[in-house]
C-alpha cells in the first residue's frame, strides 16, 4: 500500500504546482519569462524594470522636452510660455515604460504605483527643483472613479508624496470626460480646455502628478486652475512623455 501512495507523488507535485501557479505570479506582466526571485518586483521580472528607458541628454527646463540641443527653454516654452514652472518624466512613452503605464493604468496593477513613484522620485531629484508645499494630482472623471472604486492618478500621487515625504492633496476634480487616451490630436486639440477645477484649494508650491504628458494640454488647464485658486508655483512631474507632444500652451 505504501509503495502504491508513492505513485501518488506526481499527482500531488502537480497540485501543489498548479496551487502555486495561482497564487504567485510566476511570469514577468510584461515578457512573460520567468520571474527571478530576486530583482523582480511587482510581477515584473529585472530584464524588464532594466529596459525602462530614461532621459539621458539635454531637456528643456520648462516643457521637459528631450528635442532641445541644450537644457534651455524650447522655441515653444519660449514663444508661449505655459502656466506651470517646470515639467519633467523619467522617460519617453515606448516600450518597457510604456508597458508599464499600460499594467498600471488599463490592468489595474495597482502595485506598480510603488516602484513607478520611487523612478519618479528620482526625477523629481534629477531635476533639482525646490520641494514643493503639497503633491496633487491630475483626478480622471467621477464616472471612471465609481466604476472602478479608487482614482488611479491619486494612487500614484499618493506613492509618490510618500516617496518625498510631502502631504498628498485632493485638490483637483475633473469635468466633463477629457480623456485623452484613444483620441487622436487633433480630436485632443478640440477639447474643451476649462475641463478641471480644484475642490480643495492649495496654498504655496503644488507638484502636479500624472503618468503620461502628451500635449501638455492637461496639465496646462490643472496648473491654471490650481494658481487661479490660491497656489504661486505649480511644477508637473509624470512617469512618461510622448515622443515629440504639439504642446498647447
Ligand atoms: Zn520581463
Ligand atoms: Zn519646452
């Protein structure tokens, strides 16, 4: 009998597997190659947290533009000046980091929220600008909210106040349905601008937190709204930014 129950062990080897299988990610999100036990973080394996591409020439210090020959204020910056400080990302909109938005924003990994805050800590420092008085964030409709019970944009400030040690504010609360994502630019330019208004007014520096700048027009209309109520500095820091944006000053 006994010898018998040891033919057994395969079957339960595979149980034990398949129990394993489902509870811990076993494939990197984003190659699907095995997860290394060390390096991995958030379901995404160390191959894949490498190839998050970041800025490395020169930006311009207001837009973050990376096509500027020298970290001066772009032709565009400097024609039509836009309503915040300074904007920065930690890098262009493609591949792994563009991945990464994509987990975090349409898949709901909300445990990305931690390591994309800690890279957008980084350049925040990188950047070298004054510690601003709160952390706000670009909010998405009240529709997206309830359908999904929490605001991804607010996670990710949140994380990323914590990683700066700053309070978190929900200042702002969006109108409208604004959503850029899937439009194409000439349907973004369209949009009505006045598409955000604070609801609890800041006072001082304000950093204005989203994943990705794609024309600026977003974080444009949320700087003006933030100023025209009570704060004097607004800077704009996001995970990524599209390749070559037509910002709208
Ligand atoms: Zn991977
Ligand atoms: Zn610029």
């Amino acid at each position: 009998m006994l010898v018998r129950s040891w033919y057994n062990f395969p079957a339960m080897a595979k149980l034990a597997e398949a129990l394993a299988l489902t509870f811990l990610p076993s494939t990197c999100a984003i190659c699907s190659g095995a997860l290394a036990w060390s390096g991995s973080r958030a379901g995404i394996c160390p191959g894949c947290w490498g190839r998050v591409a970041r800025h490395t020439g020169p930006l311009c210090p207001v837009c973050g533009s990376p096509d500027v020959a020298a970290a001066e204020p772009c032709l565009a910056c400097r024609t039509a000046p836009p309503p915040w400080r300074a904007a920065a990302s930690v890098g262009p909109y493609e591949g792994a980091l563009r991945d990464l938005v994509l987990l975090f924003k349409t898949r709901g990994r909300d445990e990305l929220a931690a390591p994309i805050a800690a890279m957008m800590a980084d350049a925040f420092r990188r950047a070298g600008w004054k510690r601003p008085t709160s952390v706000v964030a670009v909010p998405m409709t009240w529709l997206r909210r309830l359908r999904r019970g929490y605001d991804q944009a607010e996670l990710l400030g949140r994380a990323v106040a914590r990683e700066l040690e700053l309070p978190f504010v929900r200042a702002m609360r969006r109108r409208g349905r604004g959503a850029q994502v899937g439009r194409s630019r000439s349907e973004r330019l369209r949009l009505p601008a006045a598409t955000f208004a604070v609801r609890r007014p800041v006072a001082g520096a304000a950093l204005l937190i989203d994943d990705v700048f794609t024309t600026g027009a977003t974080a444009a209309s949320c700087a003006r709204a933030l100023l025209g109520s009570g704060a004097n500095q607004v800077d704009v820091l996001t995970f990524a930014r599209t390749p070559q944006p037509g910002r709208i000053p």
